[in-house]
C-alpha cells in the first residue's frame, strides 16, 4: 500500500483506459466513500455525484466534453455542486463559491482513491453546463462542474511539469 505522498505522485491523468475491464462495484463503493470524506464547507457537502456506466450516456458525455477517453473508460463521475445547499447556510458567498469549492474538493478525493485503488482517471472539463444537464436530466439545481473518468489504465502517463514552488507561493 502508497503512503499518501507516494499516492498523490502517482496521480496523473490517464486518457486511455482498458475499456472492458469493468470496475468492480466495491471498488466504485470505495472511491465514493472517499468522495464523502472530504471536507466542504459547514459540513454541507453542497455536490451531487452522478455515476455513469450506461455506454450511451458516457458518448454523449464525451461528445460534450470533447473528450473520447470519457467513452473508454467503463465509469463517468459527473461532479455537481448544490449551490442551494450551500447559500441556505453561508447566503451568497455558498452559492456562488463554497459549493463549487465543495465539489472540486469532492472530485480531488475521487481522484487521489482512484490512484489508491489501482485505477486512472481524468478530469474533462470543457462542456456547457446547460447541455450536460439537459443529458443527464438533472434538476436545475445542480451545476455539473466535472466529469471524471475512472478506469484501469491503458497507459502510463509521463508526468507533467510543475511550476516552481518560488513562482507559487510568498512567506511573509
Ligand atoms: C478544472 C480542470 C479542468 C480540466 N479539464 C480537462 C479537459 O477538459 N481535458 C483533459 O484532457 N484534461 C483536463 N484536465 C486535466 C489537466 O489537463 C491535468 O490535470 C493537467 O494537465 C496536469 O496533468 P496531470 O493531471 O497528469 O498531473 C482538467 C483539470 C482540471 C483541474
């Protein structure tokens, strides 16, 4: 088993997936779980998490986001903030931020167990939320912020550059 910084470097994003080796359901169970240990904010957890394993729906998915590996791979996370959830406690700064933050934090967690579990995953984000939501048939509520995909990989991504630390952060 990865201690946590070994799992945090091993995540990178993975774009191709052995598409049929499914996800076994305690292992999606697992990832969701962790999903809900995340922190948000007054305790809230202003997300939905819509899973999709339906192949249909995952092509319409990656036809919106413009992202084939949301096809290959066998399960799609689609990341929703709440912003109600979130505004009925902090008002608008809830609404307009804490939710989102919520939901990303949430879709982090996603992605750090996936690495944990063996999995890859990749975070699409480009999509109309107005379109995704038609897909899905989410209420109007909800706000897709991401769509993860999650599957055994195909690939061994080259890591990707960081800035460095000195261009990132100030002591004071
Ligand atoms: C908000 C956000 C949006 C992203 N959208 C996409 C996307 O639409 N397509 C994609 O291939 N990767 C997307 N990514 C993944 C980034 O490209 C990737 O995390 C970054 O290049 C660093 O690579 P790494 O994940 O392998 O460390 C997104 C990541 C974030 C956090």
């Amino acid at each position: 088993m990865w201690d946590f910084f070994q799992t945090v470097r091993h995540r990178h994003s993975v774009r191709r997936y052995q598409s049929d080796v499914a996800i076994e359901p305690e292992a999606l169970h697992g990832l969701l779980e962790m999903a809900l240990a995340a922190p948000s904010a007054g305790d809230l957890q202003a997300y939905h998490l819509v899973v999709v394993r339906d192949a249909e729906t995952r092509r319409k998915l990656a036809d919106l986001a413009g992202e084939d590996f949301l096809t290959e791979s066998p399960v799609n996370i689609v990341v929703c903030a709440d912003p109600e959830v979130s505004a009925r406690q902090f008002g608008q700064r809830g609404r307009d931020l804490f939710a989102l933050q919520d939901a990303t934090i949430a879709a982090t967690y996603i992605q750090l167990a996936a690495v944990a579990e063996g999995l890859g995953s990749a975070w699409a984000g480009g999509f109309h939320e107005e379109t995704v939501r038609s897909t899905l048939e989410l209420g109007s509520h909800l706000r897709p912020v991401a769509i993860l995909a999650l599957g055994y990989p195909a690939e061994i991504p080259e890591p990707t550059p960081r800035r460095k630390l000195n261009d990132l952060v100030t002591y004071i």
